[in-house]
C-alpha cells in the first residue's frame, strides 16, 4: 500500500522453490556501470507482484527501481502475501558483529512486513540457486511456515479474484476502496489462470480499533519491532535512508533451527502478511534496494 491514514481504514521453500504458475520473470543489465563492488544490489534476478491493488502500477520494468542507490522516489511494488524480489550483490556480504545490511522501503509508509531471506553463493556461480534462509523477526514464533496460498484470476471484469490456502481456508480478495472488485489486481506479466505462493506467513499487522460500526485501523507499534522490510515501527529503522537493518546471524533453516553463515550474496524480500484490511485494502510490501552496511 501507499502511506495511508491510519483510520477506519511454484512454491516458494525455505530451501528452494517452484511455482506452480508460469508468471514473467526478468534479468536486466544496471542501467548504469557500478562500481565494483559496490555497496548497493547489482542485479535483480526475478520478480514476481502478488494479487493486489497496484497491479496496473506494477511495471516488470521497475526491477531497476531495486538497482544500484536508492531513490526516494522509486520502489518496486510487491503486492499481496507471496509477492517477491530477488536479488543480488556483486560480491559477498559478510556476517560481522551486529547489522549487515539495509533494505530500503517507501518511505514513511505504514507497516507492511516483508520477510528476508538470504543465500550464499558457495559454488561461486553468481547465481541464486542453492538454500535459502528466512532471517527470524520477533514474530517468529507467531508465524506459520510452509505456508502457501493459491490465487485465481477473476472469471470477469466485475468479479473477484479467489484463492484457497495450505490450510483448506478459501475466499476472495475484496477490494475496500478504489474499485467494485479485485479484478483488475490481477498482475498483467501473470500469464496464467492461478499463481501459487509459497513462504513464511505472519501475523496481521493491522486491527480494527473501532467501537462502531465505523472501521479504524491502526498498526500496533508492538507487533512488529525487529528482522523485517518497510517496518517504520522496527528498533532497526532508521529514518535518514529509509530502511530496516538486518542481521544475518538471524538466519535459521526450515525447521526453524539457527544456521551460521560467514557471508550471503543473494536476498529475497517477500511480502509476509496475508491480510486485507478494510479500505486500506491488502498488506502489500514495497522496497526499494538494499545496502551492504559492511563496506
């Protein structure tokens, strides 16, 4: 989502992932040479938006957006639960004592965690295709892993998008503001029928305050407090650049268990709410690059 008043308002895992949709995915050249070694992400290695109300924003092109130095006024957007970026560094990042690196988000927006994954490139590569590791937020513990949602597109222009989940739950996605349906938050490089997605779910970042029949939605600013992207409410934001500093010594494996990794090359960013919040419609991440903090 943009910065809202906060008012009445395939499979992807943790190892490795598949999705069961065919969707647009891109590999660009830097739009400018960067410097080796720079400090900044050099390379976007796919894209993919989830099901939300900025589909006709979303441009596969705004992957360079993610590139280089970040821009205040440039972000990728990532969508509804599952959205994702995956990227990497031109060299690797080391695990050093406290934060390693910063993900850039929209500026002074609301929270809308994503969760960070990272990966080494251990065959030397440059490519990400060995394990990933989810860094553990405080809300780990509250998290439901291997989850997935399965969504369908809407069989008309005046209906809704519908979805299932690993749970058995089904529904649809209802759009509370902007429009009558959620047909159009079909993303355009989704070339299928159904997309799935796969990872980490956490908790709702919004509730509803309201003592009438009047919604108000506010954000805890106890809920989300550390190891997540566009967290404005995190001990580790930091308001000059505009992002979340995470540690990789957080990294654990699929089974929750710790894992010590002297450095990482590759990140994915991976909205982690699945959650539509009245006329602030769906808890969807937007970042804009990320920084290694040890150069």
């Amino acid at each position: 989502m943009h910065l809202k008043k906060i008012q009445s308002f395939s499979f992807q895992i943790i190892g490795s992932f598949t999705l069961s949709a065919l969707f647009f995915s891109c590999k660009v050249a830097t739009p400018e040479p960067l410097i080796e070694n720079s400090a900044y992400i050099s390379e976007v290695f796919e894209y993919v938006y989830a099901p939300g109300q900025h589909a006709k924003l979303a441009k596969a092109t705004d992957i360079t957006n993610f590139i280089g130095k970040s821009v205040n006024d440039k972000w990728l957007y990532l969508g509804g639960f599952g959205g994702y970026v995956i990227a990497g560094f031109n060299h690797n990042v080391l695990n050093g004592d406290g934060d390693d690196f910063e993900v850039f988000s929209l500026a002074g927006a609301s929270p809308e965690p994503a969760i960070v994954y990272v990966m080494s490139d251990g065959n030397g590569d440059g490519k990400p295709n060995e394990t990933w590791y989810e860094l553990k937020g405080n809300q780990f513990v509250n998290s439901q892993r291997n989850y997935w949602v399965r969504y369908y597109k809407a069989n008309s222009d005046t209906t809704n998008i519908t979805w299932k989940d690993s749970k058995g739950n089904v529904g649809e996605l209802v759009c509370g503001y902007g429009a009558k349906n959620s047909a159009g938050w079909w993303w355009t490089s989704t070339t299928t029928d159904s997309i799935t997605f796969s990872g980490t779910r956490l908790p709702d970042a919004y509730d509803n305050n309201s003592t009438t029949e009047t919604p108000y939605w506010s954000v805890p600013h106890d809920r989300y407090t550390s190891g997540y992207a566009e967290n404005v409410y995190g001990s580790d934001y930091e308001n000059l650049l505009g992002g979340n500093k995470l540690d990789i010594s957080n990294a654990v494996d699929s089974a929750g268990n710790s894992v010590n990794l002297s450095n990482i090359r590759f990140i994915k960013v991976q909205t982690g709410v699945f959650q539509q919040a009245g006329w602030t419609n769906e808890v969807s991440s937007e970042v804009r690059g990320a920084m290694d903090l040890r150069k």
